[in-house]
C-alpha cells in the first residue's frame, strides 16, 4: 500500500460515516509505525508519484533523478516524468530534467542521448 494511498485514506475516515467495528479490520493493515514517506529526493518512484500531486514538487523529481542509483536503469520512468512536467507546464524545469537525463541515459532515443544512434 503506497504511502500516498494511507494519506488519502486517513483524510477520508475523519469525514466518513462508519461503525467502528468496520474500521477495526483496518486499522490493524495500518501500522502507522511501519508508514513512513521515503525520502522524495532520493527515489524517483516517489518523486514521480509527488508530482501527480503537484506540479511544485518538479525540483523534487529533478533531484531523484540525479541521486537514485537504483533506477538509473528505468528510462522508461524518467521519461514519464520529463512528460508530466511538460504537460503542467514546468518547462524550465522540465529543460534541466531533459539535460541530466540525457548524460545519464546515453542510449535513449527520448532523450537524443549520444550513443541514441548506436546499433
């Protein structure tokens, strides 16, 4: 269950119409110990999904990109994120995300990496 997914749920339950007893059963799925946000500068999975939510946490996904080591090999993600950017409008942004992605993803056809035209 993602952390985004725990919010909008505890944002619901304070307008809700409930029996108690039905909210136990899910309550015990949410160990509020084991919800914590991941750090949104350091995973762009998260990054990515923050900026569903606002087009203000560009600088958040620009950062991931740079720092997540894990996804270096999921072009597939940087390249929705270049997109979302685009489509809210966050072009200076969105310029210097295309930059660092580009360095990064030498082989990428999206971002006119510079071995794009290696076979």
């Amino acid at each position: 269950m993602s952390y985004r997914a725990i919010t909008a749920f505890t944002e619901y339950k304070k307008t809700a119409t409930y029996k108690p007893e039905q909210l136990a059963a899910y309550e015990a799925l949410l160990d509020k110990k084991s919800v914590q946000p991941v750090d949104a500068t350091s995973n762009m999975t998260f990054a990515h999904e923050l900026l569903k939510q606002s087009k203000s946490n560009s600088k958040v996904a620009l950062s991931a990109l740079n720092s997540d080591k894990e996804n270096y090999s999921q072009v597939y993600l940087a390249e929705k994120t270049h997109r979302r950017m685009q489509k809210l409008g966050e072009t200076g942004v969105a310029s210097d995300y295309f930059k660092s992605a580009q360095s990064l993803y030498p082989y990428s056809i999206y971002f006119s990496g510079a071995k794009a035209s290696t076979q």
